[in-house]
C-alpha cells in the first residue's frame, strides 16, 4: 500500500446568499497497487505472476452527509471483486471507530482483470506455485486496513458541497452472449441486450469547485485480455486519470454497473483500453459540463442480505471432476467433496442488496456479484420517476447473477462460471424473482415502491 491522500479541506456551511448548504463532502484516496510482482485475478489460463504497473490501482471514497446528520459513504476500488469476510469485515470496523452504520457504506469494485487476486475471491481459478497464496492473503490483509482508513479519512473531512445528476451516453459495451450452433459462448452479440448510459453525480464546493464525480457504465472491465500481466485499472482506470487530469483537483470515482454479460468492443490491447477509457471520460466532461440536475436531501439508506437457492447437485459430479484437465474444476471437486464429508452442503448463497436515495431526485441501487444487464434494464422500467442507477459488484462479488432469461438459454454467466467462483451448482429459475423480492424490500424502505405500492420512508 502507498501513502494515503485525504482532501482535507474544511468550509462555512453557509453559501454566499445565506442559505445553508445542502450537503456535506469528504473525498480521500489510497493507492493499493501491490509492491512486487503477485497473481492477477480473472483470467484463470495466467501461469505467472504480474510484471511491473501500467498504472496504479487505487481506493477512494466519497463520504456524504445532510443536514439532518445522515452520512452516506462510496467506496470504489481498483480489484476484481471484494468477497463477502473482506467487506463484512471493513463494514463491522467502520461502524465501530466512525459510527457509520452497515447500510450506508456501499464497497464497489471495478472487476479490472489487470489486478491482484482478492483472496479468497475466486480462488478455485488458480493452482498457485509455493508461498504466492501467502502474498494474496497478505495484500488482502493491508487491503482492510487501508479501506478502513480511507473511509475515515473521508468522513473526518467534510467541506459544504452540493450535489447534481446527469446522464450520458457510450456505446463500446457489446453484449458478449453470443449464439451459435453449440449453444452460447463468449463473442459478439451486436443484437442482444446493453445498457450504454454514464450516470454522474457532480460534487461541488461552495466556490463552485469540482470536488468528486461519481461516474459508471456497465461493461467488463476486461479490454486487457490474459496475455497481459501489467498491472492496471484497465478502461476504467485509465477514465479516471483522464477525468482528473481535465478537471484538477477533482476525485473521480467509477462505479462498475450491471455488466456481467457485457464486454468492451473491440479488445486485447493497452491503446484500446486508453480509447475506452477517454471515451467515458470525454463523456463524462461532457456531462459535467451540461444542465445537470440537483439533487436534494435528506439522504436515505437500507441494506439486505437475502440468500438465492442452488439447483440440485450429485457427489458423483464431483467426484468424476476430480479427473478433469482443468485445474478449477478439479479444485471446486477437492472443495465440494470436503464439505459433503462434513455435512456442510452450500445449497444457498447469501446476497447483498443496498438502496441509497437523495429525497426524490436520485435512487442508486447496488447488488453484489456480476450482475446481467437484463437487471438493470428491468429495474428501470420498474421504477419510473426519477433517475436511477444500478450497480453490480458491490458489496460482495461471490458469482454470476443471471436473470431467468439468461438462465434459459446457459451459456457461461448462466452455468460454467460457477466452477471458478467454487460454487456447486447453477441458480436456480427463482433466482431473478429472489433478487427482485429483496430489491422492492430495501427501495420501499427508502421511501420508492412500485407504482401500485404505499411509500414508507425510514432512515
């Protein structure tokens, strides 16, 4: 880990006309890229560890409080993925030493393919050479400390700020499902489902200064292919330094959204990952730069983790796996076979949902894992109204989340994937509806049921 930067900077809570400001602000960073060479997550054909930085890896965090008191925190981080022990860890902490309480720290990662393996997340990918494990589990340990720092820091150093939403447009995700005589494989589907808004959320100081802009899109962040061992943010990366770089003094902060089954167009090379990268970032400025919506208080927030049921499985599908050329498979088989001999069977999984909600100007809701966009898309025709962003990989990474479509029609978001995440079997057809049943819980306690519902707003 390198030294941690916090913007410590403090106003008068009064704007020049007199009127107080809507929102408070604390922005902080750490750059957690690892210090020496270690194995990099998401492409399970990688035989080595990394070699050298393309750029750095970085944490940062957006704290932000009304005028009633309430406190939201944002934390974005440069990894594949945060597994359920890490942030249930850094939420139990923070709640703690800051008071913050669980339901108002939403943990998202930007799913590079070009950083560290977060351990134990997705760790049934790799049979790692001696001692390798040990550095994972150590970087994962600094990892905790340094988020929980980060989290302090921000909310330790709050400035009057207000808030505006705006939305854009990108259009190099391409859904990847594509359809073929032997069923459906990872390519090009230039028909299928995508979701290619940039949602933005400007922060701004008193003086009209640009402190923060949260930004996202839904696309794996996966331009950069297994051949390359750089360490690196990837598209979403090098969009952040561009945005930074044009508005200096400002903390970008990306979001990964519900990219599961989307992939960049074209990839495999560092200029197309520095093209995507200032794409969003040109739109980004350009939004920026537009009318863009307040958003108001008071600041809202629930949390719930619900739990999404596995198909049934078989021992001897995993014994017969014990044989397989494929060094997951054989792992996930030692894995499952281990806790059906203790009488531990994983028939569910426990699953994050999260609401943050600005009055009635801005909804953002976050669900754990590599969401499929057909969530997203729903969500948006669901709740109708006011601007809405949904997120995935918050919270906790621990698989694919495919809608019921996806389901249907297999492929790898639907079945093959859960070999990696170590998990025995696909979801079964409920799942979507399991998903959608803690969504409507956590919306109708910040106040946005469906149309046909009764609000209750409870912070």
């Amino acid at each position: 880990m390198r030294v941690l930067i916090g913007l410590a900077s403090f106003s008068l809570t009064l704007t020049v006309y007199g009127e107080p400001a809507s929102f408070r602000a604390g922005v902080a960073r750490v750059e957690i890229t690892p210090e020496g060479p270690i194995w990099l997550s998401g492409y399970a054909s990688r035989t080595k560890p990394s070699e050298g930085v393309l750029h750095p890896l970085y944490a940062k965090a957006l704290a932000l409080e009304d005028r009633q008191g309430h406190r939201l925190a944002i934390v974005t981080l440069d990894v594949i993925g945060i597994p359920r022990t890490m942030s249930d860890e850094i939420g139990a902490r923070v709640a703690k030493q800051y008071g913050l309480e669980r339901r108002a720290l939403l943990l998202n990662a930007s799913h590079t393919h070009t950083g560290p393996v977060i351990w134990p997340n997705l760790a049934s990918m790799f049979e790692l050479p001696p001692g390798e494990e040990q550095k994972l589990r150590e970087y994962q340990r600094r990892l905790v400390e340094s988020v929980v720092e980060l989290v302090g820091k921000a909310l330790q150093s709050m400035e009057a700020v207000e808030l505006s939403y705006g939305e854009g447009q990108v259009g190099f995700a391409v859904n990847r499902r594509e359809f073929t005589a032997s069923g459906v494989r990872i390519g090009v589907n230039p028909n299928g489902p995508v979701d290619h808004s940039v949602p933005v959320i400007a922060v701004r100081a008193q003086d009209g200064r640009l402190v923060a802009v949260v930004f996202g899109y839904a696309c794996h962040n996966t331009t950069l292919t297994g051949e390359h061992y750089e360490i690196s943010g990837d598209y979403a990366g090098f969009a952040q330094s561009a945005i930074e770089e044009r508005f200096p003094g400002a903390t970008a902060l990306f979001l990964a959204l519900c990219g599961g089954d989307q992939n960049p167009h074209p990839r495999g090379t560092v200029e197309l990952a520095r093209q995507h990268g200032r794409a969003l970032a040109e739109e980004v400025a350009r939004v920026l730069q537009s009318n863009l919506r307040p958003l108001k208080p008071p600041l809202l927030a629930a949390y719930q983790v619900t739990e999404l049921e596995l198909a049934p499985y078989k021992r001897e599908q995993f014994e017969a796996e014990l044989q397989h050329k494929s060094a997951a498979y054989r792992n996930r088989a030692r894995l499952m076979l281990q806790l059906l001999d203790q009488r531990r069977p994983i028939h569910r999984v426990a699953y994050p949902v999260q609401a943050f909600r600005w009055d009635r100007s801005l909804t953002l809701v976050a669900l754990g894992g590599e969401v499929v966009v057909d969530y997203a898309l729903r969500l948006k025709r669901e709740y109708v109204g006011e601007p809405l962003i949904v997120v995935g990989y918050s919270n906790d990474v621990m698989g694919y989340i495919p809608s019921e479509r996806v389901l249907r029609e297999g492929g790898y978001e639907a079945d093959q994937s859960m070999v990696y995440y170590g998990l025995p079997a696909p979801f079964t057809a409920r799942v979507e509806e399991q998903v959608f049943e803690a969504i409507r819980r956590v919306m109708m306690r910040v106040g946005r049921p469906l149309a046909h519902g009764r609000a209750q707003r409870v912070w």
